[in-house]
C-alpha cells in the first residue's frame, strides 16, 4: 500500500526568522488569531495585557508584507500558521499605531507616577519664575542694558529677547577684558537695585527643576533651569542647563565684589 505524504507548507511571503519569532509568540499566548484580533480591534481591557501587545509590537509582519499576505486571503488553508495570523491582523486598519496607542494607554498610569516629582517640581518651578517680581525686574535690567549697547544698530530698542541670551552674559567682555556682562550687571544690582538681588530666594523648586530632562526635539532639549521660562517668552527653546548656576553666579560676583 502506498504511503503519500503531505507536502510541508512553504512560507509565501513572511521572511524564515520573521515567521519563526511569529510563531513563538503565538505558542506563547495560545489564543484564537480571529480573539486577537478582536482584542485589539476592541480595545478589551479585560484581556488586553502590557505583554500582549508589546509582543504583538516586537513581533508583528512590515505593513507591506500585511498587505501581500491580504491578497493570499483566499489561500488562507494553504499557507502556514504566521501567514494566516498575518491574514487575520491585516484587516485590523492602522494596526502599528493602533497597537502603540494601546500600550501607551496600559503604561500611562505607570509612566506618569514614575515622573510625578518631576512633574510637580517644574509646575512649582514655573509658577515660582512667572511670579516672582525681582527675577523679573532682573530681566528688565538685561533688556535695557542690552539695549543701551546696540544703540545704532539694527537691534536697538528691542522689545524681548531670547532667554538662550542669558548665556551670553559671561561670554561678554569689557574692552580690557578684565570684566563681564554678568560682573557689571552684579555690580549695577547690588549698588542701584539691591532689591533683585533676592531673585533666588523667589525661585525655590528652580535649581531641581533643570535636572528634569525633558521632550528631545527641535528646539527642545532639556527643561530650563529657570523652569519655564518659555512661559515668558513663548517659542525661545531650550535655554540649556547652565542658566541657574549662570544667574546664581551674579549673587556670587556681587559678594566677590565687595
């Protein structure tokens, strides 16, 4: 009597080590592909787990293999077991960031306790920096000196500048170079505004604030260590982690210089 035997399926689309990670992971979960798929076409928070997804994530076919493995929908018996999950997870539309949106919303609470002292430490810090009168006046005092300097030039009579600017202040040398911008406004504070000189008294939650690193973008690589300035000079960017210490050293050079 003949013995036939049945011809081992071959993969049509999905890529050997694609399809065997594919496959582990479904040995891992061991449920329906069609209650997968609702899962996540649902939202189901009942069966819906952190690990579930990410492995989903890790796992889951190139959308353009999904799409090829969609028009092999009628072959759906003939393929092997990856390739038919692919089949059933590429109706799911937008699957990518629907399933990354889905992880987010799993991890979010997890996410926001992790960094709540961050949180709560550049809220104070910015209330602190948009509340407090002598850092203000502070700012006033730049604005005007600088603006006595560029008298003649383009950049006369400014209205604001960049709080990136505040940098600057001991990069800018006198004549003799024996003196900064920031020694000559210390000095100017402590003898015609001695009432700035308590800025860092105002800015309490300030310092802890510009450790907290923050979105990394254009533009926006670390909270200031003034903590929100941006609020007072929308669209300045990052100002750099320096901006603390840099005005924590006009105090200093005013004691220095007495």
């Amino acid at each position: 009597m003949s013995q036939f035997k049945k011809k081992a399926k071959e993969l049509r689309v999905l890529d050997p080590k694609t399809a065997q990670n594919l496959s582990i992971f479904l040995g891992s979960f061991r449920l329906p592909y069609e209650e997968i798929r609702d899962i996540v076409l649902q939202v189901d928070e009942e069966r819906l787990s952190e690990s579930l997804i990410q492995n989903l994530i890790k796992n889951l076919p190139e959308q353009k293999q999904l799409s090829a493995l969609a028009e092999l929908k009628g072959e759906y018996e003939e393929l092997v077991e990856s390739e038919q999950f692919g089949i059933v997870m590429s109706s799911v539309k937008l699957l990518r960031p629907r399933l990354n949106g889905i992880l987010f919303k799993l991890t979010f609470e997890e996410q926001v306790n992790n960094i709540r002292p961050d949180i709560m430490s550049v809220t104070f810090a910015c209330e602190e920096v948009k509340k407090s009168e002598s850092f203000s006046k502070l700012l006033e005092l730049v604005l005007l000196v600088g603006n006595y300097m560029n008298a003649g030039s383009r950049n006369a009579q400014t209205f604001g500048f960049n709080i990136s600017f505040l940098c600057k202040l001991r990069d800018t040398k006198s004549v003799e170079h024996n003196i900064t911008l920031l020694h000559f406004l210390a000095e100017l504070c402590q003898e015609k505004h001695p009432e700035i000189m308590s800025f860092p008294d105002e800015l309490e939650h300030v310092e802890g604030a510009s450790r907290v690193p923050g979105h990394t973008g254009p533009g926006c690589h670390s909270w200031s260590p003034c903590a929100g300035v941006m609020l007072l000079h929308s669209g300045g960017g990052s100002a750099g982690r320096g901006h603390m210490a840099l005005l924590l050293q006009v105090v200093q050079a005013a004691a220095e210089a007495q």
